[in-house]
C-alpha cells in the first residue's frame, strides 16, 4: 500500500470515528455548534431603543426643543400638578398638565365651572407659566358646551419688556382683540395675566 493510500485511510477512518462517537449515545464528544443562532444572535440582543426608526420621521415640536427646554417643560407640568395637588378644593381632581415653551395645556375634569376657573387660576399664578389653555371638562363635558364664549381660552402672563404688539403677534391675534379681551388695558405690568384668546 502506497504512503498516500495509508494517509487517506486513516483520514476517513480518522473522521468516521468522529462522527460515530458523535452520534452514539452517551458519548461524551458534544454536536458541532449550531451557526446559525451565533449568526442571529446580535440581532436579537441589540438594544431596540438604539435603532433608529426608519418611518416615522421627529415631529417638529421635537426638532425644534433642546433637551434643557424639554427639561424645563416637564418641570413647569410637574409644578403646576404639585399646586393643583396642593389646593384645597382641587386636590382630589386627577389634572394632566403639559407644557411647550412655557405654554401649559391643562386637562382633566372637575365637578363645577367654578372649579374649572379656579383650576386655571392656580396654574396661570406660577412664574414659569406664560399662557394657559385650559381644557378641563365639567363633569365629563368641554366647558365650551355650557359656555361658548370659554372655548380655547387662554392667558398669558406679562413679563418685563413684553409689549401689548409682541403678545398679540405671539398668539395671532390682533392688538384691538387683545385691549377687547382685558377691558382696554394699555399698560402692562410684570405678573399681570392677560387673556389672549
């Protein structure tokens, strides 16, 4: 027998051995790994919250806000639950507020109108809060049901250097609209609030 011919035998019987005792029961070689969990395996781990979504492109609002303004919006929501919380007739209300730019949107649902306005109060008291829009409910009903002249109401709140034209081009209304709506004022004063809508 020819060295080439003793080498290939003992290939095969090299590797017929191998796979014998890999298939024998009780043997103690274990199976070859299985590649193609390896090959999935990274996809499944990744973390989905690093993929980017490739559909939905960011909203505006969101392109638009620094994380620090972001941050400072949540703080002013998170504020003006604290006083609702904190107020005597209002504290067993479950009130939702949100805020972009300083411009808080209120939602929840109250017994009366009474409460209703009191709800508005309280939150257009607070520093950080330029304008509300106030869309409580009265008893499961929009105000606006009850009072048409209450719909989309909103206020803002006068800071140093604000001028009556700068407001009223802020909220797209006109500086007649905003002199109807507070009783003529001409002069303003850091604090005052003054409905815009």
């Amino acid at each position: 027998m020819s060295a080439r011919s003793l080498l290939s035998l003992l290939g095969a019987l090299a590797l017929g051995t191998g796979l014998t005792s890999a298939c024998t029961p009780g043997s103690s070689h274990s199976s070859p790994p299985d590649t193609t969990a390896a090959a999935t395996a990274p996809e499944a781990s990744e973390d989905p919250s690093s993929r980017r979504p490739s559909a939905e492109p960011p909203t505006p609002d969101a392109e638009s806000r620094s994380v620090s303004q972001r941050l400072a919006d949540a703080s002013v929501a998170a504020r003006a639950k604290q006083a609702l919380a904190q107020h005597r007739t209002l504290r067993r209300f479950d009130f939702s507020p949100s805020a972009v730019r300083g411009r808080l949107t209120l939602r929840g649902d109250v017994d009366t109108r009474e409460q209703y306005r009191e709800a508005e109060r309280v939150v257009a008291a607070l520093d950080a809060v330029r304008a509300v829009t106030n869309e409580v409910t009265v008893d499961g009903r929009p105000v606006a049901d009850a009072d048409p002249s209450s719909a989309g109401t909103a206020y803002h709140t006068v800071r140093r250097g604000d001028t009556l034209s700068e407001i009223a081009r802020r909220y797209g209304v006109s500086v007649q609209q905003l002199r109807r709506l507070n009783d003529g004022t001409a002069a303003l004063q850091p604090g005052q609030r003054l409905r815009v809508r």
